[in-house]
C-alpha cells in the first residue's frame, strides 16, 4: 500500500516521521507538509487542497496529521466510491486521537487506524458499526482475504443483518479458519456468504458471492508486442476459459520482460502487480509443462508462461496459449481463507 501523510504543524511533522518510520517494513511512505516546515525527508507544499487532489487517486491510504474538519474538507470533492477511494485517516497534532473518516473496510482504513494508535499510544476511533459492536464484517473480510465482492446490495444487507444479530450463513468451497460466532454453518439463517467461484449459485434468500482473486497469469510475447494486441490476446483468453478479469491477482513473466511496454501497460491499466523470474528460476519450477527448444535457446528456459504462471507453488488451469508471438497461461493459487486475518 502507498500511503501520504500531511503535516500541518512541526508537531505533525514528527509524528509523520514516526509513522512512516513504523509503516515502511510493509508499505510504500511519502511524507509532506507545509513549506516552512520542510525536513529531509518531506515533500513540502504551499496548497494543501491540491496537493490532496494530485495524490488520492494514487494512493491506498491518506493520513492527515490534522483537524478531522481539514481533512474532511480535503477530501470532499474527490470522494467517489467506497470500491475505489482510498482509506484516509485523521490523527490530531499531539497524537492523542486516530481517526478513521473514509473506507474503513475495504480501502483498510480501521486497520490502519488500529496500527497508528499503537504506535504512537493513541486511541484508535472506529465508528463502523461492525467493528463497534463486534460483528463480522463482510468488508473486512473479503478485503483481507483477497475476495471478490460481487453485490454491494447484499454485502450492505449482510452487514446489516450481523449489526442486527442475526446469525449469517457461510457457504465456502474453500478451507477456513477462524469463523465468528456470529456465522453459522446452519441453512435455516435468511442471508449468507456464498465464497465460491461460481456466481450462479443461490443457496440462501440473501446471497453475497465472494469469488476469490487468486489466479496469477503468465505471460510471454516477442519484443515490442502491440500492447492493444496483447491485451485482446489476454482478455480472450480469459473468456473463452470462464475466468473474469477480476479474479486475476498477478502476472508473472521471465526478467527478461520485466521492461516490456505491452506488460508493463496492462499491468499499470488494470493495477495488477508483475512479478519476473530468472530463467533459471523457472527452470526448477516443478510440473509437467509444454517444452521448446528454440525458446530455451532464446531465453534459457523452455517455457515461460507456464512456468512462470506456476512459479510460486499455483496449480495451472490454463496450459499454454499461442497468437501472433504471445503466449499465456493461468495458474490458480491455494486458498486458506482466515477470519482473523488484517489487512495490514
């Protein structure tokens, strides 16, 4: 996650320091602040408005060392959707307070609350009514394990429901740990939490379908590949497979394409990170996979989408596909769904 904070006052300013200190073992820190007061290691600013406009789009968390009213001010004409907008949290000058103000569930925002309080000893303030009252949060939940939200309807009546104390069913084609007590296993509850890949299934009155994201894409395409051609080769693919995009977590490729401009923009187009392997790597990537001996010629190696796609332990689903020099293969990564699990 890129996080931004802004500092108003040389108290702010330390407190930003400390933060980013803290958060920067797992997450990607930009510090800035007022002009005059500028250190080494922020990014100063005369407008605070359009400083907050040129980054939100851009990052997954804001944290405003300010007044919440500043920041909710900041923030007000750029706020769109509780899928998209980022997490943004206040903490007033003296650190006495964290506030979460925006995506609380899904953007990670009470996460990253909970986590600035504990490292600066503040108290951590969470107004969602899930997290106030101790019930499970589909949003939470579905953001910390990597799951697809299909209804945005159902998960608010989901929510509801808990908020209300009605038990909720858990339907899961997956193995898990950590259930609530507030979820059964029961089919007599109204609404229930469908995590399967297949979306037609109705097992409940109310069913949220959460489809997990855990299909890692290899890729490999000769150079300078037309990234509009590349991107029809992949969606495709895809269709003629069954797999929605938005099940894609990864694409992975060899090194030798970490700088290919038809990857690099699909990547950046649908915000999916890249991951490149040595071909060595690749190589003692285990599995039955297609061979070519003019593509371990080329690239040392004799396959570079399926074993890339299956590099990290995934099992393939998709075995290589060929078009006009581009090659492409899925691999499903294994799920372990855990109730207990934060994003940060």
């Amino acid at each position: 996650m890129n996080i931004a904070f802004f500092a108003l006052t040389r108290n702010g300013v330390k407190l930003s320091e400390t933060l980013a200190a803290s958060l920067s073992d797992r997450h990607i820190c930009r510090r800035y602040c007022l002009e005059k007061y500028a250190d080494d290691g922020c990014v100063t600013f005369t407008d605070l408005r359009q400083t907050v406009a040129a980054v939100f789009g851009q990052c997954g968390a804001l944290v405003f060392l300010c007044a919440c009213g500043i920041a909710v001010r900041m923030i007000a004409p750029l706020v769109v959707s509780k899928i998209t907008d980022p997490a943004v949290v206040a903490v007033d000058e003296r650190g006495r307070f964290a506030v979460s103000l925006l995506s609380g569930h899904l953007g990670g925002g009470n996460a990253l609350t909970r986590r600035i309080a504990d490292v600066i000893g503040a108290e951590a303030v969470i107004t969602t009514a899930t997290d106030a009252g101790g019930r499970f949060s589909p949003d939470c939940f579905a953001a910390a394990n990597h799951l697809h939200i299909c209804e945005m309807n159902a998960a608010k009546e989901v929510a509801a429901a808990a908020v209300n104390g009605e038990m909720i069913v858990l339907d899961s084609d997956y193995p898990y740990t950590g259930k609530p007590d507030d979820l059964t296993e029961n089919r007599a509850a109204r609404c229930g939490v469908c995590i399967s890949a297949d979306t037609q299934k109705y097992p409940f009155a109310t069913t949220l379908h959460l489809v997990p994201q855990n299909i890692i894409l290899g890729v490999g395409c000769k150079k300078n590949t037309s990234p509009d051609l590349l991107e029809r080769f992949i969606m495709d693919t895809l269709s003629d497979y069954g797999i929605p995009l938005f099940r894609v977590c990864e694409l992975h490729t060899i090194d030798l394409k970490k700088d290919e401009k038809a990857i690099a923009d699909f990547c950046r187009k649908y915000r999916l990170p890249l991951k490149t392997y040595p071909p060595k790597t690749l190589m003692n990537v285990k599995g039955d996979f297609a061979s070519s001996d003019f593509v371990l010629r080329t690239t040392g190696t004799d396959n570079v989408c399926e074993r890339s796609a299956a590099a990290d332990g995934g099992t393939l689903i998709v075995p290589k596909q060929a078009r006009d020099g581009m090659t492409l293969a899925a691999a499903e990564r294994e799920l372990l769904l855990d109730f207990e699990r934060s994003l940060l």
